[in-house]
C-alpha cells in the first residue's frame, strides 16, 4: 500500500473536483420534499438551469445519470422503427447508439475515426436526400469527452435548414454545459441532454433535458410507453417546485449552490477560463513532442485534452505510474483508444495552480515511465497561463 500526503489530484474528465461550497451545501439534513422549504430549492434550481442552457423552455431534472436523460430523450420523441441520424465521434457517441438500438430505432450511424468532430456535410447529404422526412431526429454529441473533441451544434442545426428538414435536433452536451458556451433557444436545440457531474461541479446523480416547444409538441403526440420518464408528468409538479417522484434532495442542495459559483464568476469568464487552460495543455504537449487525439484545430475541447502515447508506450500504463508516484488521477482511453490514450481534464471547479500542479505530474510521470518526449512542457504552459494582460496597477493615493 502506497501512503500519500496531501489532496489527492482527480483530473479526469468527469466526475470532476466537488468545490467545499458545494459539498458544504449538500451536507444538510433531510426535509419534507412536499413541502415550502424544498419548493423555494425547486423552483431556484429549475430557473437556474434555464439559465446554465440559455433556454426560456422547461428544464426536465431527473435523479438519474446522464445516461437516463438520454433514454429520457429517445423514449419521449421516439418510437420503434423511427429513423434517426447518429454521428460515430468517440465512446459516448457509440453508447448512446447503443441505447437507440436498444429501442429499436433505425439508426444511420456516420462513421468517423474519433478524431475530429461529427462530418457535418455528411449528416446534410443524408438530410437532403430524404425528401419523404422518414428521418424523426439528428443526434449528436457536443462535447466528446473519450477523444476532446467538439461539434457545434450551431452548424449543426444551420445543416438542418439549409436542408429544410424538420427533425429533430438532440445535443449531448454532459461535459460541455458549464464549460463550453451553449445556447439551447439561439441555435435552435430541440432536446439538450446533460449530467451533473461535469461543468455543474456536482457529485454523478442528476439528469436533465431541456426541451422545445416542438419537442415537447412530438412528446406529446408520441404514443409510446414511458412511466418515470415522462416530460409532462414531470413539468407538471415543477409548478409547484417539486416533482413527482422522491427528487435527489441533498444533490439538488448542492445544484443551487454550484449554479450560484457559476454565475458569480460569470459563464463569460468561465467559458474563457476553459479555454485558457485548454491553449496551454496542448502548449505542454507540443513541447512534449506528444500528439493530440483532436486532429482538428477548429474542435479542440476546452474541457479535456486526449493525449496519444508513442507507439510502444501503454497509456494505462503510464496512468498508473502517475497514480502510484504523485496520487494522481488521469482519464483512461475508452473503448478503441483504450491503452493509446489518456486524458487530462481541466474542466469544473479549476484552477492555474492546479493546472500547473497537473502537468507537472504528467511531465515527472513521463520521466518515470521513460516515455519518450522533449522537457520543458510545464513551462510553456506557465507561459500562456501569465501571457495574459496584467491588471492595471491601482493610482498611488495623493498625501
């Protein structure tokens, strides 16, 4: 057993670091869910949320994983034998087909190498050729949090009118909502898929859907079978500020208070403070001689960096040498990359130092593990971390 001192480092992509006000907030005893002290929690959360989505729609919050919120997409805009277009960017995007299949929808998956985002032109083509509309809806992953890489859905939704197509447009965006920008009404999203436990800051436990008018519209006329998934069921308590089920009390303590962190900060900046942590991991790995998983410069994630090892060098490998030396916890590759890559998270509650303190662990663990890679990576990211315009310095008072 190896004995280690200090704060462990969890820098994966999610689950992400829990901030002490946080955790401070959801350490309360239980309350009465029916009653007025949780509706103020309820209706605090439920406008909050809006807030976080940039959306004047419903906000549907499940106790659930994110995977939930994605079975809570399918099963009330969709049925059986329904077509719908998938785009094949990383794990997330494959298990979330896996859940369409599961629902036996007939699901044209656009292949792609996990290295860029979704093919864009790809998913138009397919769009414009379906001129009987058989497709019911486009499916796509904002933020790829297995390989860093992004797809806009902006472009996403502007492929989807210049087809003049009417499906509809479902966003994952589990790793990005609280760290990229996102704009559920101005882009035209009508089913946006989140989780708790990434941007929000929050402990895994919480699903949400926001959903629009035309969403809710399809939902509504969908004869299918849902119980504990059903959208209206759910907005009909919330106007009352509670749910229809025993709701994740503690959990949705700890929401009010990550969303209240966010806004202090203010979304601008944090969107900006991802950013800048992004420009200076990948300035570290430059310097390191190491590859980025994201092969396209236009879709690096601000949340999570993918770095593939030499050929040779097992990622897992290397991850447990980080762990082992430094109490350091790095995202393993998943699925096809798995044991090719790893992945650093600079997403959520984060700062500089822990940055800094982040790829110093990586750079010492490649040491150690013998990786080959050039040194020097630390201090690149130093530089674009202070190559920002310094403060103006406060007038000296007049005697």
């Amino acid at each position: 057993m190896i004995l280690h001192t200090g704060r462990h480092f969890l820098q994966i992509p999610g689950p992400t670091n829990i901030p002490d006000r946080v955790l401070r907030a959801m350490d309360m005893p239980g309350l009465d869910h029916r009653g007025p002290e949780f509706a103020e929690i309820g209706f605090a959360v439920l406008a909050g949320m809006q807030r976080m989505f940039r959306t004047k729609q419903p906000v549907i919050i499940y106790p659930s994983s994110g995977t939930g919120a994605w079975e809570a997409a399918i099963v009330n805009t969709l049925q059986p034998g329904d077509k719908v277009v998938m785009a094949e960017t990383g794990q997330f995007a494959v298990l979330w087909r896996g859940i369409a299949d599961k629902f036996k929808l007939d699901v044209d998956f656009v292949p792609g190498d996990w290295r860029r985002g979704a093919d864009i032109a790809a998913i138009e083509q397919r769009l414009a050729a379906d001129k009987a509309h058989k497709i019911k809806a486009v499916m796509v992953v904002h933020n790829e949090t297995s390989t860093g890489c992004v797809t806009p859905p902006l472009e996403v939704r502007k492929a989807m009118d210049r087809a003049g197509h009417p499906a509809l447009l479902m966003v994952d965006t589990i790793s990005g909502l609280g760290s990229l920008e996102y704009e559920h009404d101005a882009w035209g999203i009508d089913v946006s898929v989140a989780g708790s436990q990434k941007g929000l800051m929050l402990p895994p436990g919480l699903g949400f859907n926001a959903v629009s008018e035309k969403a809710l519209a399809v939902a509504k006329a969908n004869p299918g079978m849902r119980s504990y998934w059903e959208w209206q069921d759910v907005i009909a308590f919330n106007k009352a500020g509670t749910f229809p089920y025993t709701p994740a009390i503690n959990l949705l303590m700890g929401l009010r208070e990550a969303i209240s962190m966010l806004e202090e900060e203010g979304l601008a900046n944090v969107f900006a403070r991802h950013k800048r942590h992004s420009a200076a991991t990948r300035a570290a790995m430059k310097v390191w001689g190491l590859e980025t998983q994201c092969q396209d410069p236009q879709a690096h994630s601000p949340a999570l960096t993918g770095v593939v090892m030499p050929e040779g060098h097992d990622a897992d490998h290397f991850r447990k040498i980080v762990l082992d030396n430094f109490d350091m916890s790095l995202g393993t590759g998943l699925n096809r990359i798995k044991g090719k890559v790893f992945r650093i998270g600079h997403i959520g509650h984060f700062n500089d130092l822990m940055l800094m303190g982040t790829l110093s662990g990586v750079e010492m663990g490649l040491e150690l593990a013998r990786v080959p890679h050039r040194k020097g990576g630390v201090l690149a990211a130093m530089e674009v971390l202070t190559a920002r315009e310094a403060a103006p310095m406060p007038k000296a008072a007049v005697a």
